[in-house]
C-alpha cells in the first residue's frame, strides 16, 4: 500500500534528503584518478554523521557499506573496495542515501572519472540517463498515472538507442528505504493502475546501458552487471507530488523545496 505523506513528514525527509545531495556533491570533487572506493566510502559515512544523520544502506538487508560504488559494466550495489582504485576513463555509479529522525532518502548520480575528454559514446549515455530522469520527474504530476512517468524515461533511452536495465527500478521512499509502489523504467500494465497523488514521495532512478538490459549478479552476492560488459548509467532524485507537480528533494539548493519543506 502506498503511504501518503504529510508536511510534517516532509519537513524531516527533506532534511535527510539535502544530506544526501549535499553529500553527491561532495564526492564529486574526490571522484579522481587514485582515490579507492573505499576511501570514498569512508568520507561518506563520516559526511552523514556529522551532518546529524546516519547512513541508509549500511545494515540494510546486510549490505555493508554506506555508499554502493559501481563501476563501468557494473550497474548497481556495487561493494566498495580498498583494492578498486578509480582510473582515468572510469564511469562511476555513487548511490546512496541517509537518515533522519527515521526518515529516509535515496540519490545516485554517476560521474565520469578524470579531466581529459569524454568519449562521445559515455557522454550521450551520461547525458541521455540524467535527461530521462529530468523527464520523468516532469511527468510526475497528480492526477496522471504512473506509467506517464516511466514512458517519459524509457523515451530517452529509445531516442537514443540505449537500454532500459528492465529487472532494476525505482520505488517509493521515506518511512523506509523502499516502499510501494515500484516505479518502472519502462511502461506496465501495472503502471496504468496507479495515480500519482499528492503526498507520494518516489525514487526515480533510470538505469541505461549502451549494450545488453540483461544483467548478472557478481559473486558477492551483491553487484549487478551488464550480462555483456557494456557499460551503464545510474541517476535518482527523492521526489514528492505536492500541490500538483513534482518537488525534488535531492537537489542541493532547490529553491522550491526549501521554501515548501525547509522550515518548521
């Protein structure tokens, strides 16, 4: 059953979603040739300590870190690693999410690793991923259904000849890490049944590969890779239908949020 939220609600998932896009932001400048993984990791947890929250992955379902760090080929969950050092050329898929007083947020952003020119095949599947979650958060209107909001992405992914990761999508969010209702990356039966209502607070999270939608699961049990190594892309927004129209609020400095849910 999906769970409407109130203000009250918001004000405090609000609160944990800006210590979640504070901290992507962060992270981008530390996302550079040399640094491991698990460094990156560890300034994360220590991030989202001290700005009063702690972290939503790390226990979840036993994973064990704070931030899920893929690279390339792999598309979600991946395990940070002391021994995985990021090199020029690397694509890296940071997800991550925090709590606070028991609320819950969820953003990824996937970055491009080094300062020399992207290739033209990663920055049209970097561009077109962020764009189809630019496109659903449009659609995310009360009133529409669901699908509205995954045709919008799975748009993107068909203008550009990418692939929709089929088996990985978004979800409902905020009394826990995952809530209903699923948000699919392409359009459902299932999507048609559901009205976007206000009060509904969604992960949004394209997931793109420039190959297969196939995907395999690694031997940790835990990662999630492109059955044919091609290479992938991950962005999510926390959002909220409210007054009619979708409010993101992952977006470090979103004047819309702040003034909706930013003051008590």
């Amino acid at each position: 059953m999906v769970r409407l939220k109130t203000k009250q609600d918001l004000r405090a998932i609000y609160r944990s979603c800006q210590i979640t896009a504070r901290l992507l932001s962060a992270l981008a400048e530390r996302v550079k040739p040399g640094i491991t993984t698990a460094a990156l990791n560890d300034f994360a947890e220590d991030f989202i300590t001290r700005a009063g929250g702690s972290p939503a992955f790390k226990g979840y379902q036993n994973f064990p870190a704070v931030l899920c760090t893929s690279l390339n080929e792999e598309i979600v969950h991946g395990l940070p690693n002391r021994e995985r050092v990021l090199r020029d050329g690397d694509v890296l898929s940071i997800d991550t999410g925090a709590v606070v007083d028991g609320y819950y947020s969820d953003a990824a952003h996937t970055y491009f690793v080094g300062n020399g020119p992207v290739p033209e095949d990663i920055g049209l599947l970097l561009k077109a991923t962020s764009q189809a979650l630019t496109d659903g958060i449009r659609a995310a209107r009360a009133g529409r259904k669901l699908n509205a909001v995954s045709e919008a992405i799975a748009r993107q992914a068909v203008k550009n000849r990418l692939k929709v990761i089929r088996d990985l999508t978004g979800h409902g969010v905020g009394y826990s890490l995952h809530e209903p209702p699923t948000v699919y990356n392409y359009p459902v039966p299932a999507g048609e049944q559901i009205q976007l209502r206000n009060g509904m607070v969604l992960a949004l999270e394209p997931m793109f590969s420039l190959g297969s939608e196939e995907i395999v699961l690694g031997g940790d049990g835990w990662t999630y890779s492109t059955a044919d190594g091609s290479l992938s892309a991950h962005f999510e927004h926390t959002i909220v239908i409210w007054n009619g129209a979708a409010v993101v609020l992952t977006e470090e400095g979103d004047e819309t949020a702040r003034e909706l849910f930013g003051h008590e």
